[in-house]
C-alpha cells in the first residue's frame, strides 16, 4: 500500500514531477516483477491442468 500522505510530501518537497514520476513508478515499475511472477506462475498451473486434463 503506497502512503499517500508520504507521496504528498514528497511532492511538495521535489515538485509534481516527482509526484507524476512516483505515481509511475508505483503503479508500473514496481508491481511489474510481481505481476510477471504471478503470469507465469498462472500459466504454469493452466499449463499443468491442461495436461493433465489431456493425459486423461
């Protein structure tokens, strides 16, 4: 969970590039990996049940 309070200080330290360049990196650069993980890991598991499914 991103704390707003500490991003709005922040941009109110740095400029709202900051804030538009966090915001950036919260929403996209950061949950990337994770959201990648959690692709393959999905595709890995419909990629399990679909053979399985077809062994059958």
């Amino acid at each position: 969970l991103v704390n707003i309070r500490f991003l709005y200080a922040m941009a109110k330290a740095h400029g709202a590039g900051f804030l538009i360049k966090g915001t950036l990196y919260y929403t996209l650069v950061y949950p990337a990996p994770v959201a990648l993980g959690g692709l393959s890991g999905l595709a890995g598991y419909l990629l399990k049940i679909g053979a399985g499914g077809g062994r059958k």
